[in-house]
C-alpha cells in the first residue's frame, strides 16, 4: 500500500499562507505562499524543458533562494535532486552524474563552466544545461504538477564526502527526509517563534534537512550564502534567530568572534555535527553558557540520528546523545568499550545507488553498519570516537587520531589540529600532526610534543608536527586526511 501525503510545500501555503518561509542576507524576504507560488512556475518551466517524472536531475547551486525554488519545483515534477558539491572539480564531478545517471543539468551562472567541463568529461551528451537564474517564471502551463508526496518515492541522491575512494550515492526518499524532521522535532521540540539560521550549503544533508524542516514544521529559515561568524553573530543577537546547524570549525570561529559578548535567551541550540568535538572547546561553550547539542548523523541517515537532548547538554559533555525517537543504534562491543556504530529507522537510507556489492557490505538485517567507531555509557549514552577508516594501527595499538586532535586542541596557541597516520616500517603506522596556529603565536613543535607527552600514551604522541596555513577540508567540513597525507610526503611546512 502507498502512503502518501499531501505535498508539504502546498500544505504550508494553505495553513500558513502570509507565514515568512524564507529570508535571505540579501535582505529578501518571502511567505510560504509566495514560495509556493514561485516553486509551481519553476516547475512548469521546468517541464517546457523536458525535465519529467524520474528524471535524475544534476543541481550545482550555492545557497541562494533559487536553489530553494529549483528543489521545490523538481519535487512537484517527480524528479530526483543529484546534489552536487560546488567545491569539487569538474573531474570528481564527472564521476558523479555519469554514476547517477543525470540527464538534465541545473547549474548557478557562475558555476557554468564547471558544469559545462563536467557534462563533456563524462560524455553525457545528450545532457540538457539549464541556468538556475534564468529560468523563466512566467509560465503559464495549465499542465497538472504532483500535488502528493509518495513517501516511499526517491526524492534526492547525495553522495558522500568522498574522503577516500569513489563517493557512493545516497538514495533518500521524501520518507526519509520526512522521517528525520519529524524525530528531531521530537527531540528539540519546536517553539512557535523558532527561527532556524541555514548556513551549511543545501547540497549537504545538513543544510538539506534544515530545509525540510523549514517546509515541513511551517518555521521560517533564514538563509545565508556563505559563513561569516561576526555577520551570524549579530542575525542571532537582533534577527530572532533561535537555532542554528554548524561543525565544529564554525563554533570555534562563532566563539573567537563572540568574545564577552553572550546570547539572547531567546537562543535555543547550536547544533553540532560533522565528527567529534575538542572537550576544550565544548568547555569554552559552556562558560560563555552557549547552548551546544552535539549530534551525530551522516548522509545515510539524512542527517542527525541522535542528538543530546536539552536536559542533559552540560551534564553529558561530549556526547552525541541517544537516538531519536523513530531510530535505534547500537555498538557492537560491550559499554565502556569502542565498537562500529550501526543503525536503524525510517530516517535510514535504503541504499546506495547502483551498488550492490556496497550495499550487501553495509546493511544486515535492517541495521546499516556505518563504519563510525563510538561507544556508549552506562546510562546508554553514544560518544563517539572516529572513522574506522581512519584508524591507525601502530605496533598492534588502536590509535584514534581525534583522540589526540583533542589534546592538541587544548592548548591555546592551536587554532586547528589534524592527525593522520604515516606509514612506518618498524611500527605499521605512526601518528602525525598538522596545526594551524593562532596569529602571532610562537609555539614550537616541541612544546606542542611536551604537552601530548603529559596528556598521551608514548605510542599515541605524534612523530611529526607539520605547521600549515589551513586544514584542507570538504564542503562538510570534515578533514580530508589524504590531502594531508600529500602534505606530510612532501615534508610540509615545519
């Protein structure tokens, strides 16, 4: 039997007709009904084009409201968003809409020619290229749009990070998008003045599900182009913002930039995914009583699927909570002792497209091994540890490389810390540090090792300290710990 429901966008403009969905940096500012409206004339125009049910549909955008329109209106076509990430090159790109099987190109201007590298690169030439400016909203098309939502449809494909290897593409249907809304505001609740600030690119689950929220709750988003701590400071401070999504080097550069400035009480949550936190960090939080929820979710699980419920923010400093109502994660080893993280609900992926052999390898049962490594508490609470990819094995030791990002991150003069592990031919592997420091700092490679030394086993501390401007990192945010890897070969900047 087909669940289905009435299209959420339709919903909201019913219900919610003179409600403000969206507003932008720009100082733009629109209902729901005005959204609605301009979603269907982008859907019309979009079908002029050819563009139809089950069509696999390559967005290359940044945040800006068209993208919004552009996602809105494939929906009401049945169409599947391939989301691209505008940081990638044309050939990792290439790689990407070949493997999904993208016929039509929806491209911001100024990522043409990127695109128009990419279509050629994967010889897709039967590839239509459509501008997401310059589609005309003056259609007049009487042709009938889906004014229903089959949960079980495939709405989106988003491929992982990609950090190591081919990335795979995330198959998620409306029903899974819908399902993680709807746990998570079972866990934060919702607040009839919340104001939910986007600021993780939309082509990432994470600023992805902000904007389910956003259609799917009746909250207004307000939308922000690009990063910028001291300009999102101040949209919490005096534009009614209450919650924010964000990693950790956005806190780090929110908290630099508050200073002895603090929240309205009106602000509810940051809330923090993308990979472990420095305890240093979370305590700095915490003094300046800023409201941090870590969570922890992935792609595969369109986004957060648990999260530290507000009462116990302070009292469980660390950890990413426990899973939300609809979902279930286990470890696979006994408490206190660090496991592969599984896990299992209706937010979860049902595979990975066009991967057989990959999907065979993850899923069991129902429960997706995610190949996150975590443990949980007496009381059931999950922390977690690192990637098992990016475990280093040095002389039989397991060595978890944000175990001593942590200790690096404790000292002041660290802005940032990355670790990877180095090929070693008497140990395996052996850890090695790279650290942006703060300006103006003198730190030195050895103080840096004096401190691991007081706070590491001997086997932990890193055998190298390379000094480098900038951690290099995915649009997620996440370290891409092979490009440091290249750095470390090449000696680096020491």
């Amino acid at each position: 039997m087909e669940e289905t429901i009435p299209h959420w966008l339709d919903k909201q403009a019913e219900i919610n007709p003179h409600q403000t969905a969206v507003e932008t940096d720009t100082g733009a500012s629109l209902t729901f009904l005005e959204i609605q409206q301009m979603s269907e004339a982008y859907a019309k125009a979009l079908r002029a084009e050819g563009i139809g049910e089950g069509d696999h549909v390559a967005v290359l955008a940044s945040n800006r409201l068209e993208m919004i329109l552009a996602i809105h209106g494939l929906s009401y076509l049945g169409a599947v968003l391939v989301l691209l990430n505008t940081r990638l090159t044309p050939e990792e790109l290439a790689f990407q809409v070949k493997d999904a099987e993208v016929s039509h190109f929806i491209v911001e201007e100024r990522f043409r020619k990127t695109a128009e590298t990419t279509i050629q690169k994967a010889r897709l030439t039967q590839c239509g290229l459509f501008s997401l400016e310059k589609v005309n909203l003056d259609m007049k098309s009487r042709q009938p749009l889906k004014r229903e939502i089959n949960l079980k449809d495939l709405f989106t494909i988003i491929y992982t990070s990609g950090t190591t290897g081919n990335p795979k593409g995330v198959e998620l249907t409306y029903g899974n998008h819908w399902s993680s809304a709807v746990g998570s505001m079972l866990n934060l609740g919702l607040n009839e003045n919340d104001k939910w600030l986007l600021c993780l690119p939309m082509f990432h689950v994470g600023g992805f599900s902000a904007l389910m929220k956003n259609v799917i709750y009746g909250m207004p988003i307000h939308l922000v182009s690009q990063f910028n701590a001291s300009y999102i400071n101040q949209a919490i401070m005096n534009n009614g913002v209450t919650i924010i999504s964000v990693v950790t080097v956005m806190v780090r550069r929110l908290l630099d930039d508050l200073g002895n400035d603090s929240y309205p009480d009106s602000f509810r949550c940051m809330l923090l995914g993308g990979g472990p936190a420095p305890e240093s960090l979370l305590q700095s939080a915490k003094e300046k009583a800023v409201p941090i929820f870590q969570t922890y979710g992935m792609t595969e699980t369109s986004s957060q699927i648990a999260t530290l419920s507000p009462k116990d923010a302070f009292r469980k400093l660390g950890s990413a909570g426990k899973a939300l109502s609809t979902a279930q994660l286990k470890v696979d080893a006994e408490i206190g002792e660090i496991g592969e993280i599984k896990v299992k609900g209706p937010m979860v992926t049902n595979g990975y497209f066009n991967r057989a052999g990959a999907n065979k390898e993850a899923f069991s049962d129902g429960w997706l091994a995610t190949g996150d490594m975590g443990y949980k508490d007496e009381e059931g609470f999950l922390y977690v540890i690192d990637r098992r990819k990016d475990l280093i094995i040095s002389g039989g030791e397991n060595i978890y490389p944000a175990e001593i990002e942590e200790v690096l991150a404790g000292v002041s003069e660290v802005l940032e810390a990355g670790v990877i592990g180095k090929k070693d031919d008497k140990w395996g592997q052996v850890p090695v540090a790279f650290i942006v420091s703060r300006t103006g700092s003198e730190v030195t490679k050895e103080e840096l090792l004096d401190h691991c030394r007081s706070k590491l086993a001997s086997y932990k501390v890193p055998r190298e300290v390379i000094f480098i401007d900038e951690l290099p990192r995915n649009a997620s945010n996440k370290i891409l710990r092979r490009k440091l890897a290249g750095i470390a070969e090449r000696g680096g900047r020491e």
